[in-house]
C-alpha cells in the first residue's frame, strides 16, 4: 500500500516541454524551513506534505520526512523533456542558531555551495536537486526586460514615494509633508536624470 501511494504522489516538476520554464523565482517550487518550524513540523520522525498549483492547474507535491533535528529527506517525482516521471529522494541538512531573546532560528545548508539558507529552490540550473536561489541561477521577474526598463522601474518607484502615480509624463508633485527637502531634491533629481536618459534612448532612431 505504501509503495502505491507513492507511486500515486502528483509529480513536483514536469520539464515535459522545456527546463527554461522554471528560471523565475517566482515559477520555481521553494521550500522555506521557518515556515516549517512555525508549524512545529521539524520534529524527529514527522513526515508531511507540502503542496502547489501550478499555471496549469495542476497539484504539485512534495513529500518530507524529518530524520533527525539536522536533516531531512525530500521525496518528489521530476519528469524531464521526453522522459517519463521518475521519483527522487534528496536529504538537507538544518543547522540551528541561538535566537537573542530565547529559542533556535533553523537553516536548511544548500547542497551545492554549503551556504545556510532560509528556502532552497527546485528549477533553473538545478532542474532535479534543491539548492540556493544564486546556484540555481534564478531571477526575480523584475530582473528581466534589460537595464533600461530596470531604470524605469527605479522612476516610477521614486515617483510613488514622492506621493504621485507612476506615469512618467505627469508633473512631479510637490514636496511630501513629511520628506526633508533635501532628500525630496534628491529623489526628484534621481527620478529626472532616469527619465531624461529612458526618453532619449526611446526616440533615439534604430
């Protein structure tokens, strides 16, 4: 019975059309050790089950088995381009700081590099192993686009602190109530130079 209900464990990632699919933060399957210890989940001998929805609507499960206070097993199936699903079991150690005011702050070590973490994630350079957002080589969706519409991120930003909207074409605002002078001047001026450059480039010819 056990072994058929593992086999019956919905697959965690289907590579079936393309690994690429998996190189955002955002669309990678993560799992974050202090969640796990708010729930009183990290106790010698528990197993538990943590679950996602994909885009496509499809229920993603990850089993996990507490082995010992400094590691557990990761128990998910994978199915890579053209290949059919294939379960693996990976283990992750947990080291344990003293917090200041009483009590430990758990952190799960990346298999690869040995850095302690707080969440590990499953997809971009690591398509079958969990492992540390920098080894993985994820990024967040606001990393993508270029540097120039990082740029204009970084306006727009300015502008809702200054207290008005994010179109670039309206007029700045006047000084917030509460915001120094001179911090207003220089936000203002940050927000200016950016917007100067992005509209110069925007009607430069190709």
């Amino acid at each position: 019975m056990a072994q058929d209900a593992q086999r019956r464990m919905p697959g965690l990632c289907d590579y079936y059309r393309s690994c690429s699919t998996y190189s955002l933060v955002e669309r990678a399957f993560d799992i974050d050790v202090r969640r796990w210890s708010r729930r009183g989940l990290l106790v010698l001998g528990t197993t538990f089950l943590c679950h996602w929805l994909t885009e496509e609507d499809r229920t993603a499960t990850l089993k996990v088995r507490v082995e010992s206070d400094d590691q557990v097993r990761l128990i998910y199936r994978v199915r890579m381009p053209r290949k059919r699903w294939q379960q693996l079991e990976r283990t992750v150690s947990i080291v344990w700081d003293s917090c200041r005011y009483g009590g430990r702050r758990p952190w799960l070590i990346c298999p690869n590099c040995g850095q302690s973490m707080a969440v590990l994630y499953l997809g971009g350079a690591s398509p079958i192993a969990f492992c540390c957002r920098q080894c993985a080589g994820l990024k967040y969706t606001s990393q993508h686009g270029g540097a120039r519409l990082r740029s204009m991120r970084k306006a727009q930003k300015i502008r809702r602190q200054l207290g008005g909207s994010e179109l670039l074409l309206e007029p700045f605002l006047d000084k917030p109530q509460a915001m120094r002078l001179r911090r207003y001047l220089r936000l203002r001026e940050t927000a200016e130079r950016i917007e100067e450059e992005w509209f110069r480039r925007f009607r430069a010819p190709v």
